[in-house]
C-alpha cells in the first residue's frame, strides 16, 4: 500500500520523533536531500520497502536511538565520520577542544615553521579528535589509543575514508605509548559517574565511553597520572570533562606537577575543557 511522505513523518512527530530528525531519516532511506524531503513530501511511497524499513527507523529514534547510529554518520568539526554503536556519537562540544588544539599547534609552528609535532589522542573512540586535528593540522603526527577494538576498528575505516594518516594503537590510556612523549596530549574520556540521572538518555551508547568509576573523575585521573612520563618539556595536555569537574581536573593537573592550568566553556556557557602545560 502507497502512504505518503508526509503521513509517515506525521506518525513519527506524533511518537515524539523531530521534525528535523524525522526528514533526515526520510532522506537517508530514499537516497535523496533533506531539501528535496521538504519539498516533495506530499509524494506517495509506492515501494513497500522502502516504506517498511523508514517506518521501522522513526519507530527506532522515536526509542531513542541517536540519528548517528540510523544513518551510520555524524559530521564533526567539517568531516563526516563513520559511527556504529561501538563508538560514542562525536558531540559538537569537543570541537573545542580541538579548536583549542590547533591553535596551540599553529603557535608552535610560528615558533618552528618545519616541526613535525606528535599529538596523541587517548579513548580515540570514533577517531573524531585525532582526524580533526590531522585534517586541519596536516604538519603534525598523530597517534590515537583505546582500549576497544571495535572502536579502533571504527576509527581506522574512518582515517581511510578520509586519506588522513593517524596511528592507531591497542590499549587504554597511555598503556600502549610506554616510552613514548608528545608535544601536545588530547582526551575526552568518560566522565559521567555511575548512577548518574543522564545516563537514562545515553543507554544506547557504549557505556565504557560515558561512564567511569566512583564520581566520574576515574580515567581523567589516570591520564593525568601518566602525563609526566609522556609529555615532553612545554607540551601540553587538554581534557574535555563534565560541567562540574573543572576545579578538580585543575586540581589534579597541579598535584602531578603541570602548571598553567587553565579552563574553557562551551558555547553553552559550560566549563568544558580543562588544559596545562608540563614544564618538564
Ligand atoms: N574521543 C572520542 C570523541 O570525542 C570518543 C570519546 C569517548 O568515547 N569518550 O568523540
């Protein structure tokens, strides 16, 4: 039976799902824009597949799903990434603390016009910091961990689709870079504590990306803990972190001997990234 665009995307609305969300969905499973969903919605669906499968995707966002896993892409910082339910959906707010990556990198290369910087990337999840930092800092070198290896997996079929070389390795944290230093450290590792309320509205992503032990400060304090062994003198090390947490993330990286310690908001106002700089 034909049913037409618009009548589908009515139901999804009526179950709750965005109008916005609902077209995007449309426009995946029918191959076509967004643009074109708006304005030929009064169009009848005569393939009953297609019909079925759409139907079945509203209903599942309508769950909660992320739009990221229905369609298998999220955009971040200008790149599109792959995402499946292996890797956290990349959020607009890390953009940040790439931002804040890049610029601390195009200073340095004022300073050294022909250095290569190493740039790590810890919990690399989809590869979203470390490709976004390659792709607008070409100059540097990147190397990326997590502990997951369907999320490496994700991450490197992302750094082939967009031709950028990053280096991907095994294990959590620093573990796998023993003996390793870096010009420049990134992570946005999980910092949600268990039982945390929001983590009702997060259930269909990997838990080990979101949450970390006792008050959600576990992985931050082993990053910190491993900086002084893999920092090299004047790099710095920059968190993303919860809105709550910048005072003791600032804490921690003074009692490892990091100085400097400084904070960002997100463009919600939010202290978000925490940075400081090991001195060697
Ligand atoms: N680094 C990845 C991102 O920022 C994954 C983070 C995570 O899984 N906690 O999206």
């Amino acid at each position: 039976m034909s049913v037409r665009i618009a009548d589908l995307l009515g139901e999804a609305q009526a179950a709750g799902v965005g109008r916005a969300d609902a077209q995007r969905l449309a426009a995946h499973q029918l191959g076509c824009s967004r643009e074109w969903v708006i304005a030929h919605d009064d169009q009848l669906l005569s393939d009953a597949r297609d019909v079925d499968v759409l139907r079945k995707l509203l209903q599942r966002r309508a769950a909660g799903e992320p739009l990221a896993y229905l369609v298998g892409r999220r955009e971040f910082h200008g790149l599109t990434l792959l995402v499946d339910r292996d890797v956290l959906v990349p959020r607009p707010e890390t953009e940040l603390l790439v931002e804040w990556a890049l610029e601390l990198l195009e200073e340095g290369r004022r300073a050294q016009p022909t250095a290569s910087p190493d740039v790590v990337d810890l919990g690399t999840g989809s590869g979203a910091i470390a490709l976004a930092v390659k792709h607008a800092a070409p100059w540097a070198r990147l190397s990326a961990s997590d502990a997951s290896a369907a999320a490496l997996e994700v991450a490197r079929r992302n750094a082939a689709h967009l031709g950028l070389a990053v280096d991907f390795v095994a294990g959590d944290w620093w573990q796998p870079l023993a003996g390793r230093r870096f010009a420049l450290a990134l992570a946005n590792p999980p910092y949600i504590a268990s039982g945390d309320p929001h983590l009702a509205a997060l259930a269909h992503e990997p838990q080990r990306a979101l949450v970390a032990h006792g008050d959600g400060l576990d992985a931050l304090r082993r990053i910190v803990a491993g900086a002084p062994q893999h920092l090299r003198a004047g790099a710095w090390l920059l968190l993303e972190h919860g809105h709550d947490q910048a005072d003791a993330v600032q804490a921690m990286l003074t009692a490892a001997g990091l100085s400097e310690a400084r904070t960002r908001a997100d463009l919600a106002g939010l202290p978000r990234c925490t940075g400081a700089r090991w001195s060697g």
